[in-house]
C-alpha cells in the first residue's frame, strides 16, 4: 500500500523482474526494511525505479555479484525518481547506483557499499547535443563508506562519478578507491568532514 513498508524476515533472494512488481498503480513510494537480513539479487539485470517514484532501503545487506561488467548499474533512478538507502550494507560486482535521468536522486546515509569500477555515477553521453543518461542529478551521501574495487577487482576504478550538471554533497564519509576516488566534471561539489 502507499506508504507502507515490505519487512524482510529472513535471507530473501530475488532477480531483476520481480522489482517491477513494487509499482502498482497509485504506489509512488515503496520502503524495503530488510530487518537485518541480506537482499540476494541473482541476476545482473538493472533494477530501475521508474519516473517519479521512490525506493527507500533501510537495515540490512544487498548482495548482488552476478555482474561480469563493473560498470553496469544495481539501481538506478530514472526521471524525478528516487532511491534512499539508510543503514545498508551493499556489496556488489557491478556499479551500486546510476542516477539516470533529469532530476533523479540518489541518499546514502550510514551505510557501506562496495562496488565495482563505480559505487555511484552518472554518464554524460549525448545524442544530437542532449544528454541521454544522466542531467541534473541530485546525489547526497553522509557518514557512509564508499569503495570501489573495480572490474575484477583490478583496481582500475572511480569510486563517485559526477560529469553531468547536478550536485554532489559528501559529508563524513570515507571514499575509497584506486585509480579515481571523487571525478567531478560537472555540476557543483560540496565535501565536508568534521
């Protein structure tokens, strides 16, 4: 129901499809409380929170290493769209989150994630002068540790990616990475530590 919240009680392993099914009509917002369990997704399929909706994730650990690429995407927001995650360790093969559209959103908060050649990023590709992927993107990550380890865990990584016109806020954090660890070619940075 809108508002509500799926409770996990118990190691849960899920695809890629069985996401859209969150989406009903009406349901704007979904909060996925994983109860200190781990969230297994099998399949290296994106999971895309569709225009305008929000994903909540809170308490618990994702696995999803079925990714053979590590610059393609776990979750990605698309337009005006979405994805919190609070109190979450994630571990995967792939990139954890790719804002991907005009306005998408992307909050970490107390959290952990390990990833592949990127943890977040955007992509700034074009077709006919427009930006196809990401534009405008709001990203905000505190106190969470943020590391990539790259495809294969070759090291050949970037950890948080912003080359598109948005903002980036990064307070207590620690970003870990290897070749890049914070690119920034577009849009307006704001790191802090205390």
């Amino acid at each position: 129901a809108e508002g509500g919240t799926i409770t996990l009680t118990e190691n849960t392993e899920v695809s890629n499809s069985d996401w859209s099914a969150l989406w009903t009509e009406g349901v704007t917002a979904v909060t996925i409380d994983l109860g200190q369990n781990t969230l297994t997704i099998s399949d290296d399929g994106t999971v895309n929170i569709p225009e305008g909706k929000t994903l909540n994730l809170k308490n618990g650990k994702i696995v999803a290493n079925a990714f053979t690429d590590g610059a393609k995407s776990v979750f990605s927001p698309l337009k005006d769209a979405t994805i919190t995650m609070d109190n979450i360790e994630m571990e995967t093969t792939g990139t954890a989150l790719f804002p991907a559209g005009e306005a998408a959103a992307v909050v970490v908060t107390g959290s952990n994630i390990k990833a592949g050649i990127y943890a977040v990023g955007t992509n700034a590709s074009t077709a006919n002068g427009a930006l196809v992927y990401s534009n405008d993107v709001k990203i905000t990550l505190t106190g969470s540790t943020i590391e990539a380890t790259g495809q294969n865990n070759d090291y050949d990584t970037c950890t948080v990616m912003l080359n598109v016109p948005g903002t980036l806020d990064i307070t207590d954090c620690t970003i870990i990475g290897y070749r890049q660890v914070v690119f920034v070619r577009g849009g307006t940075v704001n790191i802090q530590y205390s």
